[in-house]
C-alpha cells in the first residue's frame, strides 16, 4: 500500500462534498490515505459542516477568495504545505468529481513510479496540449518543490502541462478517463450530447454539475450506483444497469473511431 495525499477542494458544492468523501471513506481501499480538505466559500455562505470535517485529517478554511479559476489555484497552493512527508502521491480531486473505486489510482501511481513520471491525469482537450484538472495524480516531492506548477489563472489545463513540458516532464494520460470533450463529428451525429462527457464506467467516474440533471443530486447518485457492481448510493430512480455501461462503453468507443481534427493537425501548444 502506498501513503497518498488527497486534496479536495471545494467552494459552494457541499452536497457534492459530502458524496465524494464518503465515497473515499467507504469506497477507496487499496492505499492509505490522508484527506485534506480545502475550501474558500464560507464568506459567500458555504460552510463546511462539522460532521464532513470530521471525514478528512485536515481542513484548510479560506477566508478569501480569489475568484473563479484563481480561486482554485489558490486551494490547490495552500494544500501543499499540509501534504505529510512521507506522502508518495498526491491525488487532487475537485469536491463534485466522484471516482468510485481506487483501483485506478493503484494503477497509474505504480505506472508512474515505472515510468518516472511527476504527473497523471486524462487529456484535457485533444488538439492543444494539455492536462484535466478535475483529477490528477501527482509526486507530492515534486509537488513540494514546485508550488508553481498549480499556480494558474484562465487556462489552467493548458498552463500546468506547459510548466510540465518546460520542465521537461514526462506526463502520463489516464486513457479511462478520455476523451473529456467530444469531437464536433460526434456533437453532429449526437446533438443531445453535452459539451463534455461526465460518466467514465471504465473508470466508475462521474463529474456531472448537478444543476445541469433533471433530478439534481438524486440522478448523479444514480449515475454512480451504475457504474459499479452494486448500489452505494440509496435512490429511487429505476435503471438497467448492464444497458447503461453498454451504452457508455459504445459512446466512448465511437469518439475514438469517428474522423476528428487531431488525427490530421499536429497537437499545439498553448501560446499564453
């Protein structure tokens, strides 16, 4: 077992907040790991309850906030100096992004550690060089000795790979959790489909906002109970589980086959 840092960072999704921490508590159980929670919306009125602080090691109440995607920099920065010493990885996750079993982080830290890589995460957008922010994995030494490397303000995808690429980093893509966005091919044969994709059975994820679902925070717990093997989340809606995989499984593998810009453009990188 490996000694793994957690950062969770959240602003105003408590709802969400809670679900995700009792899915590491109940769920994660291939590693240990040490749960730091850092938030900055209280002065808005988002106030971490006391039974959720009593689900993480630590927390890290910010009074300030500096703003949207700086505001995120600014969890991430002010978690470094709490991940413990002896930490071999540190996995950042966003409060509404739920991965439901850990074997995945098993698998690409022990990649990781084969391949000397400092980072993993999924792609963030195909043509442009760049890292999903949502979930990563990371070295905690060499997040230690690089603080900068989370601090960003717009672009942050595109801003953490080029500080890895100038850093002459190698970057691991997680594959499970890809493609994030889909391809303007698909959205043509597909327009229901949203501008991002939000359920990864393959990596039983979900990063579903939840003001965008029909039923709230009730279909996202629905969401996740079909991607595993039995329910976790108790909830009233009816779904066959076997169609619902099957489906995401033919979605994720008609991106990848469909025709798409970056198979004939040479990947960018992001000018800022």
């Amino acid at each position: 077992m490996k000694q793994i840092t957690v950062v969770v960072r959240v602003f105003n999704r408590i709802d969400d907040l809670e679900c995700c921490l009792k899915v590491i508590k109940g769920l994660w159980k291939q590693n240990h790991y040490h749960i730091v929670l850092v938030s900055n919306g209280k002065k808005s009125g988002f106030t971490v309850p006391t039974a959720l602080e009593n689900l993480v090691d630590s927390h890290i109440c910010l009074e300030e906030n500096a703003g949207h995607l700086k505001g995120n920099s600014q969890l991430l920065r002010a978690a470094i100096p709490c991940i413990p010493i002896e930490s071999d990885y540190t996995v950042i996750l966003e409060a509404d992004t739920w991965l439901l079993d850990d074997s995945l982080i098993t698998k690409y830290c022990s990649k990781m550690e084969k391949e000397g890589s400092v980072w993993s995460s999924s792609e963030w957008i195909s043509n442009t060089w760049s890292v999903g922010l949502d979930f990563a994995i990371i070295s905690s030494e060499y997040l230690r000795d690089n603080p900068s490397l989370v601090d960003y303000g717009e672009h942050p995808e595109k801003t953490v790979c080029n500080y890895l690429m100038d850093d002459k980093q190698h970057i691991l893509f997680i594959n499970e959790n890809m493609p994030v966005h889909p391809s303007k091919t698909f959205r043509t044969l597909y327009p229901k489909c949203n501008y991002r994709f939000n359920t990864f059975v393959t990596s039983k994820m979900v990063t579903h906002h939840v003001e965008e679902l029909d039923f709230s925070l009730e279909e996202k717990k629905h969401y996740a109970n079909l991607c595993l093997e039995e329910d976790f989340f108790t909830v009233s809606l009816v779904q066959n589980r076997q169609l619902f995989r099957l489906k995401h499984r033919l979605i994720a593998l008609l991106v990848r086959v469909l025709p798409q810009s970056s198979w004939f453009k040479r990947k960018r990188r992001w000018q800022g």
